[in-house]
C-alpha cells in the first residue's frame, strides 16, 4: 500500500499545491509509490485552481499545478501518513485540529539541508512579486528528495 503525504498551507493556491505536483514528479521519477494531496487551513478559495502566478512559474520548470483547493479536515490529518506544513501557522493550525495529537504533521523546512540558509517558513509569495514563486519552487524540490527518503524509511 502506498504512503499519503498531504501537504498544507493557508488556502491551497500556492505553496502547498506546488509541493503536491513537484513531490508527485519527484516520486514518479524515483518510482516511489505515493498518494500525494494539497490542502489549506482556510477555505476562502475552496474549487478553485491554483495562482495563476504559480501556475506559470511551476510550468516553466515543467510542473502542471492542476489541483482545485480545499480546506484540510480531521479526516485528513487521521488519512495521512505525512502532513507538511508551510510554515509555522499552518503547523500549530494543524496541531489545534488534530488536537494535539500531530505526530504526523511536520513542516518542510524539517526536510532542508543545513547548506543552504533555509528559512523555517516558506514564504507566501501571493501579495509578492514573481521572485517569491519561484523561491517556494527552489525550497520545494530541494525537500521533496528527502521527504521520499523519510517515507522509504518509515
């Protein structure tokens, strides 16, 4: 049976929607048996697809974003066997959800290397300029090889 990684930010347009397609990618090349989803701690933007803006950046380094956003559930929390959040809000956000009880829910900064001087947040780049997106895609594919080595090891 394949591992589910569920990953979350504040409303599924940007960042988490872009570490579900290039996770997916990544698993894909690795042959990693994964169930990759996305989700947001809020549902402003519930069916709706992801930015624009992100969708052109995650295109230009050959991602296709084609998720419609949704807002993360308990049952989410209890289907997965790896919740990655965004950055620290949505982390204790998803601690308060599952009441307490988050041995699941990481953050992606958990699967960056010290070599580079990684924030502990990704940033949100939507009120940003088109620098912000492509920043999340460099810190997204430099965790998702380790988030893959983290399930093989589980």
């Amino acid at each position: 049976m394949s591992k589910r990684v569920l990953f979350v930010c504040l409303g599924n347009i940007c960042r988490s929607p872009t570490g579900e397609a290039v996770l997916r990618q990544v698993a894909a090349a690795q042959n990693a048996e994964l169930a990759i989803d996305s989700a947001g701690t809020i549902g402003a933007h519930a069916g709706e697809p992801a930015d624009a803006r992100m969708r052109q950046a995650a295109s230009r380094r050959g991602y296709q974003l084609d998720s419609l956003a949704r807002q993360v559930t308990r049952q989410d929390l209890r289907d997965h066997d790896l919740v990655i959040a965004m950055d620290r809000q949505n982390y204790n956000d998803l601690l308060n959800l599952a009441g307490g009880a988050g041995d699941r829910i990481c953050m992606l900064s958990d699967f960056l290397d010290d070599l580079q001087d990684w924030p502990q947040d990704v940033p949100d780049p939507y009120y940003g300029g088109s620098d912000g997106f492509e920043y999340v895609l460099d810190m997204i594919e430099a965790a998702c090889p380790q988030i893959i080595n983290r399930l093989s090891r589980d």
